[in-house]
C-alpha cells in the first residue's frame, strides 16, 4: 500500500517510525515549514522532516495546501492512502477525495470528546481521570469523520499534559499499526461520531494562564498540570510574574484566597472552598526553574501575605 503521511512535531514521530518499521511504501511526506527557534531565532526543521529525511524519504513543506499545488504533488505521487498526524494544517475536500482509501487521522483523544487543535492539553485542564487516541477516516468537519479504532489510558492525578502527550504519542502509533493491519486485512469498522457526546479543545493561549486563587485547589492544580510545558501557569507575588511548573493540592486548609500560609520549607497557598495549592516547582522572570524551597532561600516571603490577585 503506498502511503502519504502528513505530520510535523514530536507526536508525530512514533506513527511515521512505525509505517518506517512495517515496511510500507512510503511515497512522500508533507510536514509545516521550518521555524525560527531559540535565541537567535535558528531557523529549525520539524522533527518529523528530520525523521524523514533521515530515511531518504521525499519531504514537501507548503504554506498552504488550498492553491491547487499540494493537489498536484499528491496526484503524482498517487497515494493508496494518506495517514495524518498533528500536521497542523486542515485538509480541503479534493485532498480527502483523492486516495482511493482515503485519509486516516491518528487525534488525541476520545472522540467525539475534545475534537480541536489541544485535546491532550485539554483532558488534563478538565481534570479528566481517562483519555485516549482514535484512528478516524477523515471527512471535510473538524474531527467528525467516522471513528475506526479507540485506544484508552488512565491520566495520572499528577501527571502533566507533557507528559501525557509523550504517552499518547506512542498509544498512537500502536493504534496506527493496528488499524492500517485490519485496513489491509479488511476488517476494519467504522462507527459513526455520537454528536451529542462532542466536546472541543481550542488552541490554547496565555489567557488561560494566571491562577485565580478563589478557585479550589484541585482547578488550579489540573490547570498547572495541563498548561505545562507550555504555556504554564502563572502567579503574581511583588509586582512579578511566576510561571508554576508543578503542584500538589491540598483539599483542606484555612486560609483566604491568595493568603500565603507557609512559605519556609514549602510554599503554601490558600485557595477557594478551603483548600491549599503547594507550589513545588517555579520559574522567576528571567530565571531558570527550580524548587520551591530553592526559591524561598533567596526570596523570603512572610507568611499572611497575599498573592496578587
């Protein structure tokens, strides 16, 4: 079966490596554009591209894949099928139409549950207990093709939208190799998406960054953990910015809103409905990260103090 993926960062690379692996016909691979990086803005190739280019494999990186260009490439490399991971750009309808298979999204998450551009970050957000990713046939709607295969997993209370995303990135890929084996076998099913179920997960932005100490501690801790590594939580203290990096909820505490509670060996804050976030781990303005009793040793804070709100 000759195939065309589509992908560009790291949640990417698991599902390219295994079409690598089982030895399909790999006839192109279409990631974003290089983009600036770091420091000095070095302009930097998307890890699927290196990955691809790694293995010889033919790489197109277009602006836009409404100008008729990207049809053309396509109808050259005449794909059985097109696989689709993370790639970032939205598929017209003479794309989707093209492969006489198709197009195959690997998404992540439950669907019809957070359909969008930031599903792993938004199952944490919502303080979700399980998530998952879906294989689907792609149609012309925002992930509302037809459901092929589902794949779930635990979130950890803990864990963050970091780490959950690495996880996901390789259920992804053994969802990918399973679906294109019953594909090929043809044995695979498809479900059509239950609408009333449907939920989304729109990009996310710094607008949902500061913690509104009024809220419970358990809200903020899963707002700490969905928002890292980007593009993090954020406390006010002295006129400066905090980005929050890792929490523990305490879900009985007395204290006001933003009351500073302890702030010696840990750092302690009074939330709403009488609960307590630890701040474990933080990052000054223009300081690296570090832990919270690293950061009281050099920025004493007097307990019944207030965070700003």
């Amino acid at each position: 079966m000759k195939i065309v993926f589509m992908g560009t960062p790291d949640f990417a690379v698991p599902c390219l490596r295994v079409l690598l692996e089982d030895g399909h016909e790999l006839c192109g691979v279409f990631s974003q554009p290089d983009k600036p990086k770091g420091r000095h803005y070095t302009l930097t190739p998307p890890p699927v591209k290196e990955l691809a280019e790694q293995n010889g494999l033919p790489v197109f990186q277009l602006q836009t894949l409404r100008n008729g260009e990207a049809l053309q490439i396509l109808q050259t490399l005449s794909p059985d099928l097109i696989v689709v991971a993370a790639y970032g750009k939205i598929l017209p309808v003479d794309i989707l139409n093209l492969p006489p298979y198709g197009c195959i999204n690997i998404h992540g998450s439950l669907l019809p549950k957070l359909r969008g551009a930031a599903p792993i970050q938004w199952a944490v957000l919502n303080g979700e207990s399980r998530t998952g990713v879906t294989s689907m046939q792609m149609d012309a709607g925002m992930d509302t093709g037809d459901i092929l295969l589902q794949a779930q997993t635990e979130i950890g209370p803990n864990e963050t939208a970091g780490e959950l995303y690495d996880r996901l990135s390789v259920l992804g890929a053994e969802l990918l190799r399973d679906t294109l084996a019953r594909l090929e076998a043809g044995i695979l099913a498809r479900e059509k998406q239950d609408e009333s179920q449907a939920t989304m997960a729109p990009p996310l932005t710094k607008q949902l960054c500061p913690l509104d100490w009024f809220k419970s501690a358990q809200i903020l801790h899963d707002q700490v953990r969905g928002l890292f590594p980007w593009p993090a939580a954020t406390a006010r203290l002295h006129g400066k910015t905090l980005k929050i990096h890792r929490s523990l909820p305490i879900l009985s505490a007395a204290g006001r809103p933003g009351e500073i509670l302890e702030a010696k060996e840990r750092l302690l804050i009074a939330c709403g409905n009488d609960s307590a976030l630890e701040i474990l781990k933080l990052q000054p303005e223009g300081k690296k990260a570090m832990g919270a009793e690293e950061y009281l040793r050099g920025n004493p804070i007097s307990v019944r103090t207030f965070m700003e709100i």
